[in-house]
C-alpha cells in the first residue's frame, strides 16, 4: 500500500486497529498476561525479545489481516525488528494492515489533575526513520484525571504541537488525551476536552488531517462531533481497563468510533497455545472487536 492507499483505508475502511506498542514500563504485565512470568528474563534485551515474539506470533496469524485489522500500532523496537524476515512495517502492510508507531516516551507526574507527556528528544530522527520504513502515522498518549479545564487544555495544546511536528514529517498523528474512565469526574471531563479539541480542530493550519483516540464517552455519540468533523481522519477508541465485552458492549452505542484495543484485544493469548488455539482465541476477539466497531447499537 502507498501512502494515498494507506489513508483511504484510515479514512473508510472497515475495521479497527490494533494497539500492539506496549513499551519498557508495562511490558511485564503484558507478558505476564501472556503466561510468561517476570523472571524469565535476566535483562531488557530478553524481555524485549519476548514480547517482541508475541506481536511476530499475532501479525503472522492466519486471522490477522487487513480484512478486519485495518491498522496496527507499534512500539519503537517493533518497528525496528523483524517479523517473517520482513521489517515489520512490511510484514504489516503485505497482510493490508496500515503501520502506526507510538512515539511518546511516558507520561510527566500528575498537575492540575493530568498527566503530560514527558519530552521527545531526538523525535525527527525517529519520524524521519519511521516514514523510511514505510510507517503511515503515529500515536502519542496523555492522561486526564480530573475535569480541570486549565489542565485539560494544557493536554491539547502538548498534543497538538506534537501533531504539527508529526505532519511537518509526512506522517498522521493519532492524537490520544485519554481520559481515566474510573474518574469520578469523568463526564464532565470528556465534556471539556470535547470543547478543547473542537477549538484545537478549527485552529488547524492548511488542510491537514489528524485522528483521535478517546476513551469511549460516558455519555454515547458525545465524541459524534469529532468524528464528522472535517480536520479528523477517523476516531478511534481505547479500551482503557474495560474487559472486551464491557469495551465492545460501550463501543457499540457510539456512532464512527471503531476500536483500537490492547488489552482487550490480546486478554485471551497464552504462550502455551498451540497455533491453532491461538489463531482461534485471536480471530474470536478479532471478530467481536470488528463488530463492535462497524455494528452500532
């Protein structure tokens, strides 16, 4: 696929992505959740390494395609590996599947009740090597706790500066201010960062298209104005600790939003599975996160 391929695709195609970019931090839990125990490992390469085999295990399943699986995001070091003898981005897009790339490097503590991203050094490098690989966009994560406009706004505007340095590269910034969907202010926030992202839309310079990934509403379709509005390629939603019929089952009641799961979609992989078990237990997340993302209640 060429990148207008690639965008088309983004644009219509039905389906959802697939979140595979678990990095340093909760790359553990990952594993653990995979059936391989801390401890294993005696170092980062090898636990690298680990995870690194469970993405190659996953991308070349029979279920794993573009049919379904319109795109898939990556962690750093995925991007830079191999999977089939392929570099990754081509062993994704071979199988129709559009390559994203995670690009923040975690998040700052917590002020004014959000959490920004910590600073990117060397970033053009990385987008410049990313684009080479054939890597259509990116994804970069905050976080929102509280409804505290000042923070929330803060959020955006770090979001969006980073979004222009994406665009600048050639590539599409997924735009991802997650809101903690266990706040107790969690209405109130998603309703406030509705607000900053529509003014942060209609400021965009020139005609330029990015995507959102939020956390699915508390209220359903109040995201509905993102997703028509001309500046944003798709609207994507996280899982966010929902299990994937609670993420399903809320993803459903909202209109254009597809999915983009991690733990939700990977919850039901063990090392120990046979191929087939595995390829059976992927293609029933597969299927349900698929239909809840083209399926509307």
């Amino acid at each position: 696929m060429n990148h207008e391929e690639m965008m088309a695709k983004m644009a219509r195609g039905k389906g959802f992505i697939a979140a595979l970019d678990q990095s340093g931090g909760s790359t553990p839990k990952a594993l653990k959740g995979y059936g391989i125990e801390e401890g294993t490992w005696s170092n980062d390469e090898e636990m690298f390494g680990l995870i690194h085999d469970m993405r190659s295990r996953i991308i070349t399943a029979p279920s794993f395609t573009g049919d379904k699986v319109i795109g898939a995001i990556l962690f750093e070091r995925t991007m830079d590996g191999q999977v089939d003898g392929k570099p990754t981005p081509q062993a994704l897009t071979d199988k129709g599947v559009v390559p994203f790339i995670k690009i923040d490097k975690g998040l700052e503590e917590e002020a004014n009740g959000v959490q920004l991203m910590k600073p990117m050094p060397g970033l053009d490098t990385l987008l410049a090597r990313a684009k080479d690989l054939g890597v259509f966009g990116t994804k970069e994560r905050s976080v929102i706790n509280l409804a505290n406009r000042e923070g929330i706004a803060a959020v955006v505007a770090q979001q969006f500066d980073v979004a222009r340095q994406v665009l600048a590269a050639g590539l599409v910034p997924i735009i991802e201010p997650e809101v903690n969907i266990k706040s107790a202010e969690r209405g109130e926030a998603d309703a406030i960062l509705l607000e900053e992202l529509t003014k942060a839309l209609d400021a965009l310079p020139g005609d330029d298209k990015v995507m959102l990934k939020l956390s699915i509403p508390a209220e359903p379709n109040l995201f509905k104005p993102l997703v028509d509005h001309p500046r944003v390629l798709r609207v994507v939603a996280l899982s966010g600790g929902f299990s994937r019929t609670e993420a399903c089952r809320e993803l459903a009641k909202n209109d254009g939003m597809i999915a983009s799961f991690s733990r939700a979609l990977l919850s039901d992989l063990r090392h120990q599975m046979s191929d087939a078990e595995f390829d059976g237990a992927l293609s029933e997340a597969i299927d349900e996160i698929y239909t809840a993302s083209n399926d509307k209640a």
